[in-house]
C-alpha cells in the first residue's frame, strides 16, 4: 500500500513539473523506507531562514548547475518562476551576468560558488552573507546548496544522470554552465 501512494505522488510530481523522476520510482520500488527516509532530508530544501528568493534560488542553481547535466536545474528554475522569480534574474543567475542581478543574488552566487570550489575566498564571503542575512540566512543558503546537490547525487548513483539538456528560461534557451568559475572581466588598469 504504501509504496502505491509513493508512487502516485511521485507520479503527481512528475505531471506538475514536466520532470522525469524514474530515478525516485527505482528507490521506491526497492524499498519505499529508503523513499521515506530520503523524503525527511527533503526538508532542508525547504528552510528559507528569512534569506530573499532570489538568493535563495541563486544558490540552489550555482549547485545543481555543477552537479547536474540539466533536468535538475531545469527544476529549480521552473520552481523559481513559479514563486514569482522574475526571469531575468534567473537568466542572469545561469549566464553568471553579476551586473544583471540584484546584490543579493550576486552575493549568494559568489559564495555558493566560493564554497563548491573550497576557497579561501569563501571565508570573507561567508561574513559578508551573515552581515547581510544573519546566521539564519547562513544557514538557509547552506541547506540550499545540500538539498540541490542531493538530488543530482542520488539521480547519478542510481544511473539516471545520462542526459544533458539546455536550459529554458520564460520560453528562452540558455546553455547549461557547470563550470563553478566565475568568469572575471579583465578591470581597466
């Protein structure tokens, strides 16, 4: 019985958000337990700790985009536009156009990215996100990036992270961007 209910769920899910979840119908199917026990670390993606969305999503994007070929960022962003993320700063979160977002999402995308790469840099980000949001927002931006990481993770484990897809954006397409490097411009000396 309850891996039927898990599985209609899941299906609902996959209807929802146009998203292939075949990966979660294989761990159901072997032990629904495992699906409940996965299902519990699935409330960390959903602590905001008071940080603004589009922080908030910045940092779940910068994840999944290192982690994922495409159907999971195509996720986040498609979540994202549905909590009223204006698509612009979305676009500008994935092209990684700093001057294009606001402050906020700048700072969480550097520090996201800062903290994937494990660079000392981090350190004076991860000040500048607690003056900014708080050690309830340092927080928050951590759980986003766990959560995000979590799902390509289990997704490549059980041999579902075989297709890369581009990213659509409001109806436009944009390339998937893993490289978690900002590309710099070059300052005027």
């Amino acid at each position: 019985m309850i891996r039927w209910l898990l599985q209609r769920q899941i299906a609902a899910f996959e209807r929802t958000w146009n998203y292939d979840a075949g990966y979660v119908h294989e761990l159901i199917d072997a032990d629904p337990r495992a699906m409940l026990a996965f299902g519990k670390l699935q409330a960390l993606g959903r602590y905001r700790g008071g940080v603004p969305i589009t922080a908030y999503v910045a940092a779940g994007l910068v994840v999944a985009m290192a982690e994922d070929c495409g159907p999971c960022t195509q996720l986040g962003i498609t979540m994202a536009e549905r909590e009223g993320v204006d698509p612009a700063v979305l676009r500008a979160i994935v092209t990684r156009d700093f001057a294009a977002m606001p402050a906020e999402a700048a700072l969480a995308v550097r520090f996201t990215e800062a903290a994937l790469r494990h660079s000392q840099e981090a350190d004076e980000l991860r000040e500048e996100v607690v003056r900014h949001f708080g050690k309830r927002g340092l927080i928050a931006l951590s759980f986003a990036m766990l959560a995000a990481r979590m799902y390509p993770t289990l997704k490549y484990a059980l041999g579902h992270g075989r297709t890369c897809t581009r990213l659509a954006i409001r109806g436009e397409t944009v390339p998937v961007l893993r490289d978690v490097t900002p590309v710099r411009k070059a300052s005027a000396a």
